[in-house]
C-alpha cells in the first residue's frame, strides 16, 4: 500500500467539493450551474456557521464574530457579511453571494491541489492524486482515495442506523438538494427515508438546503435579466479594416474587441450573425467554467461522417472525453518524444541533405514536409510524405464544407477531392501492414500502439471505424506543427540576433555528439523556448475555436442564450496591450521572471478549457528540436529578400505561399 497522506483537517467545503467530484469524469457530476454556484455558497455559510462566524436558522442569520478564518474561500463571503448594517436571511445571503460562487470552487479546488490531495491535468480535469490514500482520525489507514473515503463515510451514515456527524448532516443535506446521490449510491426506499429523516437533524443543515432551494427554484436568478444588447460589427468597417487583410486574425479581433468589447456580432451577408467572444476576461472565464455551458459534439457531427467516425476526441465530452485523454497522454506526452530523439535527428539530417546552399525552397512544402517525415515514423513507423498533401487537402475541404459550411457540402465530392480521398486508405493499408504483432515485438511503443490498445480496451470509445479519421489525424498534427515550425523559421530568419542565440544553444548541446532528449532542460534551451512561446503568440496557428452553447449564461453583461454557436476569439489578447504591453513587438524577454507573460489568462496558443492541445508538450520540444538542428547546420534567409508576410488564415493560421527559404550558409558537414 502507498504511504498515507497525513490525516489533516478538511474544511467543510473541501469534503464537500471532494463528493462532488466525479473521478469518471476528471469534474463534477453535472449538476446544473446555477444549483451548483447555490449549494457552494450554501456550504460555504454553514462552514461559517459551524466556526461560530455566523449563526442561521430558518428565519434569520446573525454574525457572531467578525475575524477572518484564514480560509480565503470564506472570508470573502464573511467580509461582505460584516460590512452588510442591516439583518437578512440566509436565503437573502446566498441570491446575495452567488457571484463568489466560482471563485469559490476554484480557491477550494487550489487548495486540494496544493495539499497534494487533488491532481490538476491538461485542460482543468480533477482527479484524486495517484496513491494518495487516507488514513482517518484515528490514525487507521483506509485503503481508499479521500474522496472515496468521504463516500465511504457519507455511505455509512445513510445505510445505518448511528448518528451522523453535523458536517456530515450538513453534507447530506446540500447533496441532496442538488438531486445527485441516486448517481453516488445505489438507494433502496428505506435509504431515501433516511436520507430525509436525517436532513431534518441538524438546523443548519435544513436552514441551508431551504435557503439553497428557494434560489434554486427562482429561474430570474438562474439567469440575468438585465442583458446587454450584443453589438453588431459594422460590415463596411470590418472590410476596410487593414488587418481583415493580412491574415492576421489574432489583431483583427485584438481591434474589434477594442472597438465593440468582449462580446459582438458578425453579420456575413444573407447568414445568420456569428456571435464572438474575445478578450482575457473571455479566456480566464472558458478556461474555468466554458464546460458547464459548451460543447463541440454537435459541431463535428457532419464533419465526422466524413470520415466514417462518431464520437471523435475533439467531439467528445465528460467521462468519455477524460477518459480518451488520460489514455492517450502517454502518446502525446513529451517523454514520448524525449525518448525517440534520434529518430528526429535522423530524419531531420535525412531531409537537409537536399538543400543545396544558394537555393532557395517553398517555406511551407518544406516545413511541412520536414516535421511529416518525422512525425510518421515516430508515430506510426511508416512514410507519409507521397500522401501527405492529399490528406490535408482532403481535411481542410472537408471542414469548409461540414464545419465552418463557408463552401457548398457537394464540393467535397469533384473527381478531385475523390482522388485525394483514396490516400486516407492508403494511410491505414500502411500502418496496418506493419502493425502485426510479431512486427511490433520489441519495438517502441507509438501512438498506433496506443490507439489500437484503446480499441481493444474501450472498443466503444474508439471504434474501428474511428481509425481512420485518428490515423489521419496525425499528418494533420504534422501540418499543424509544420505551419507553426513555418512562422519559427521565418521569425528566426528575420530575427538574425535571436538566430545566433538559438545557434548557441544548439552548438552547445551538440558539442558531444548528439545529445538524448533528457539533455533539451528548461536550462539548456532557454532561449529557443522563449523564443517559441513568442512565435505562439505573434502566430497562434488556430486563432479561435467555435462551441455551442448548451446551458444559458451571461458574461460581462451579456446573455448567451442556449442553441447559440459562439467563436472564442482566445488568441485575441494576444495582440491587446493590457495583457502583452508593446504587442506588434517581437519580444522574447517577456517570458523572463518577473514578467512572466505567458501566465497571463490572455495567452492561448494551446487552446482553452477541456480541449486544450493535448500535444502541446510534445509540440514544443518537437518544435524546439528541429530550430535548433537547423541553426547547428545552417543560416537560412527569408526569401525574396524584401518579403512581406502574408498570412493564409483559414481553416488554420500559415504563413502564405509566396513565402520561401534561401539556404545561405551551411556551417558544417551532415554525419552520413
Ligand atoms: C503549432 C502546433 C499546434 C497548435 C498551435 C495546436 C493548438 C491546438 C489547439 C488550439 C487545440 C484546441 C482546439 C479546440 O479547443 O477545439 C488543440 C487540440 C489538440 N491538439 Fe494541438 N496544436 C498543435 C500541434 C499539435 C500536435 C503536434 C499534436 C500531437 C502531437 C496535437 C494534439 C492535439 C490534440 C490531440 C488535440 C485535441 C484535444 C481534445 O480535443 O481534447 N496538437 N491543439
């Protein structure tokens, strides 16, 4: 058994926020947001009570003593209980309080974080730390997580006879005012007879669900009911607008946002108007709670079909998305990669023997095509590059025509777009033909390993028909990586000072042979991963991502209601002076202590909320490898010399195709 975790005092809201918390699904049980923001603060006024801050019952709450608990989550709501003159009720107190509600959660989902209790992953999912295990008051060890061990404990209260503990009334109580412990324990009539005798036990307890009830079940405050009209965005003005031009979506809606605020529409003629939401105020609020109003399942279910697939990762919600995630992490992760480091070099020499010095090549062929020739042997030990354009020309059609709809659907069966659909089935003959078993005996583990495992284990997760749309999948990683290794190039090549440093660096772990992949520290390549978060910022590749709205809710003053289908412009802040002072300056030091701007809400490269890029670790050492091999070996120049770049904005960020690499100096011999 794993050592236990010190038996340390929880806080009322800590064991409550601990039962709510579904370990299937990485969150809560889904209970609807605003009965949720309403037991928080139910709970979080009966922790009060039970430190003798306040006292409540049905008719009235006094304050008792006004000095702080210590515990930031309470003593937010205790102050505005202090400062309040005249006397309410605790009904009063909770409509009052609910906008603390979030805030709540989240200080109180921190805190189990800090007390190594809770696990935060990738894309704000919650899962009892690994081998973590409580051992209870009286020193006993229980092998069970906490979490469990509430249940447990909660468990044992309702299926017998003894007398609970007030906390554990109080509880009992707000779990069952939120409707949800038939999804906890299995109940037989003589349990729901318990489950209501023991909710009249305790004053608090029932004074708290009462009052959480009658909020509960009064819908003007589920939602606002004064909302802001959303601005429409002036058509004329938007295409004059220079930016609309460049490509540049990021300022675009950086100015539109300045313009309009945070929430506004387009309108595109004879459509419906597009709802945007942009600005780090917008990013700070999908990241935390984007999950209890959005999806994207309905999104991709046109675009799914495509390819013969349901339920495909980026559709996926709740249990199952989690699920998908923590199995694959190991696919996607950057020990995967660290540990394949040769085969980046190899391919990546392989690929620079071609350039000849005082050419010059198409920026994003080669870019593409030199993180293709890696990315598919790594990930499914075959060669993609004869296929490679067919499959991305095949995908961005496809999502012009069954996602963004901006092209009629029948544009997507021309004999061209047919021709190009049959590499898909040349992809998965290839990865089939050398995934037998006794082939794969002793190899590596890759990314097919993993994903035929997620066959073979959840076959309804990731079906065989999914195969193919998961398989291609990973061409589209590298078109993804290589678009964003295009803008790193060319912001290298124009940032001649930065292309010496990144040099250094690469001289300097090069300087022995070749290094292995736990050599790339945070130390070591400092300045390149300053330098890439900088290109991510001036040149997110997926500058904004579309949800529909599945639960009603309001931001900044605005109501969203449910059927909306809303675009989060979260690459916006990155062209917006509050959150990057100085934004169309190419800056790597503002990633330096104390600046730290990369922390900022405002910055989003990877996304935000459930879906974040589950590749982002492995993307930027990927990203990292091949700037510095490049730098070790050669001086690359922009191309034709007085360039100006144009970006392609849809379906993803690029650099356009004017752009081209001079090879102008190669600085030493490739190995053979
Ligand atoms: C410059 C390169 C890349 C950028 C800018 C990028 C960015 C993003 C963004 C913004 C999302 C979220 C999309 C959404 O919310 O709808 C995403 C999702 C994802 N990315 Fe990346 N990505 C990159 C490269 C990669 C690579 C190389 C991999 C694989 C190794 C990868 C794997 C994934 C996966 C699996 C998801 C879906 C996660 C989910 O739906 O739960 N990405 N990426």
């Amino acid at each position: 058994m794993n050592d236990p975790i010190e038996s340390q005092p929880l806080s009322l809201l800590d064991e409550f926020i601990l039962m709510l918390l579904d370990e299937e699904s990485g969150y809560f049980y889904q209970i609807a947001a605003h009965k949720m923001n309403c037991v928080i603060i139910g709970a979080a006024l009966a922790e009060l009570s039970l430190l003798s801050r306040i006292d409540t019952d049905v008719e009235s709450l006094l304050l008792l003593d006004p000095t702080e608990t210590g515990n930031p989550s309470l003593d937010i709501i205790l102050k505005e209980i202090v400062d309040e003159p005249v006397k309410h009720n605790a009904q009063y107190w909770i409509e009052k309080l609910i906008s603390h509600a979030e805030t709540i959660t989240d200080l109180t989902l921190e805190n189990l974080v800090n007390m190594g209790i809770l696990e935060h992953h990738r894309g704000d999912f919650w899962t009892v730390a690994a081998g973590k295990l409580y051992a209870d008051v009286n020193g006993d060890d229980e092998d069970a997580s906490l979490s469990q061990f509430i249940r447990i404990r909660i468990g044992k209260d309702i299926f017998s006879d003894d007398i609970p503990d007030p906390r554990d009334i109080i509880i009992i109580c707000l779990i069952e005012t939120c409707d949800i412990f038939p999804l906890m324990f299995k109940l037989d009539k003589k349990a729901e007879e318990r489950i209501e005798l023991i909710c009249r036990m305790d004053l608090i307890g029932r004074s708290m669900a009462d009052a959480v009830k009658e909020n509960i079940n009064n819908p003007l405050l589920a939602t606002s009911h004064v909302s802001k009209k959303i601005p429409r965005v002036s058509l004329p003005r938007l295409l004059f607008n220079p930016l609309a031009r460049t490509g540049n979506l990021p300022a675009l809606f950086a100015d539109l946002t300045e313009q309009y605020g945070p929430v506004f529409e387009i309108a595109p003629p004879f459509s419906k108007p597009n709802i945007f939401l942009s600005g780090p105020e917008i990013n700070r609020w999908a990241r935390r709670h984007g999950r209890k109003y959005l999806t994207s399942k309905n999104l991709f279910s046109d675009f799914e079909k495509v390819y013969g697939a349901v339920g495909i990762l980026p559709a996926l919600d709740g249990a199952d998305h989690f699920r998908y995630r923590k199995t694959m992490t190991p696919a996607y992760s950057r020990g995967r990669l660290e540990g394949q480091i040769d085969v980046v070099f190899s391919k990546a020499r392989e690929y620079m023997a071609n350039w000849k010095v005082g050419e010059s090549y198409p920026a994003r062929d080669l870019c593409r095509k030199m993180i293709n020739a890696q990315m598919s042997s790594l990930s499914m030990s075959i060669d993609t590059q004869d296929i490679m354009d067919d499959i991305i020309a095949y995908k961005e059609r496809a999502l012009s025509t069954h996602l963004l709809h901006i092209l009629p659907k029948f544009m997507l069966k021309t004999p061209g777009m047919k021709r190009r659909a049959k590499a898909i089935g040349v992809l998965m003959e290839r990865v089939q033909s050398v995934h037998t078993s006794a082939q794969r005996a002793g190899c590596p583990r890759n990314f097919v390993d993993d994903l035929l495992s997620l066959n073979a284990n959840y076959p309804l997760l990731m079906p065989e028909s999914n195969l193919s749309f998961a398989l291609s999948a990973v061409v589209l990683a590298s078109m993804y990586l290589g678009d964003g290794f295009n803008f790193a190039l060319y912001a290298m090549a124009s940032h001649p000072e930065l292309y010496e440093k990144i040099r250094s660096e690469a001289d300097a772990l090069f300087s022995n042979g070749d290094p292995t992949g736990k050599d790339f520290t945070p130390s070591s390549i400092e300045v390149t991963d300053r330098f890439i978060n900088e290109c991510l910022r001036v040149y997110p590749i997926v500058p904004m991502t579309m949800r529909d709205v599945v639960n009603t809710f309001t931001i900044e003053g605005y109501e969203i209601p449910r059927g909306s289908r809303i675009n989060i412009a979260q690459t916006a802040p990155h062209y917006m002076e509050d959150s990057f002072p100085d934004p169309l300056s190419f800056d790597i030091d503002r990633y330096l202590p104390p600046r730290n701007e990369h922390r900022n809400p405002g910055y989003a490269p990877y996304g935000l909320g459930p879906h974040t890029c589950l590749g982002a670790r492995w993307m930027t050492l990927h990203m990292a490898v091949n700037l510095l091999i490049i730098a070790h070996y050669f001086t690359l120049r922009v191309y034709p010399e007085d360039y100006k770049l144009g970006i392609t904005a849809f379906p993803s960020m690029k650099p356009d195709k004017k752009l081209k690499f001079h090879i102008a100096e190669q600085k030493r011999e490739l190995p053979v």
